[in-house]
C-alpha cells in the first residue's frame, strides 16, 4: 500500500484504527464495557493479526452513547437496544431524504 493510499483511512470510519485499551480510554470506561457492548452485539470489533480487539470511530460513537445511557440508569441490554433503533431511524430519515430529494428534481410526468 502506498503512502497516499493510506492516508485515505484517516478519514474512514469504519478503519479498526484503536485498540481496546485505547478506545476505553477514550470513552472513559473500561475494557469490560466494551466487551460487554461485543457480547450484546452492539458493537462487533474487528480482530488484528493476533486476535486483538480493533475499534472504529463509528464504533466509539456507538460506544459512547451507549455509555451515556448507562451513565444516566438504562441496563446496558436496554441502552443497547436503544442504540441500535436509533442508528436504524437515522438511516431510514437519511434513505427517505435521499427519495425525497430524487423525487424533486425527477417529478414523475403526470
């Protein structure tokens, strides 16, 4: 891979760029959290070479609200369940806007 080539992946958000202990530091949690979230199947971390847990940013922000829930009361089973409609009602609004905006500019001949 070239130097430019992997200069891409610092703006990708699906690259498994940060390591278990580096995302809970981030989060300011700790390792068993972020495995909890794997066990849950909130979040499944991509594997390195060696089998280490590997993070990305998409995945931290998933963490991380997950987090806040728990932070605020919500069992991690519920916060989790919350996440993952709340990301599925985000990408239908995203779906529907796109529709929306296609159905604009091609009206359909009446």
């Amino acid at each position: 891979m070239t130097a430019e080539g992997s200069f891409g992946r610092l703006d990708d958000d699906d690259f498994p760029a940060y390591t278990m202990g580096r995302a809970a530091a981030m989060l300011g949690t700790s390792q068993g959290f972020l495995r909890a979230l794997g066990e849950a199947r909130l979040i499944t971390p991509l594997r390195s070479e060696g089998g280490h847990r590997r993070y990305s940013r998409y995945q931290l922000r998933i963490a991380a609200r997950a987090r806040e829930l728990v932070d605020h009361g919500t069992p991690i089973e519920a916060a989790c369940r919350i996440v993952i409609l709340e990301d599925q009602l985000d990408e239908a609004q995203r779906i529907n806007e796109g529709l929306r905006s296609a159905a604009s500019r091609h009206p359909a001949d009446a």
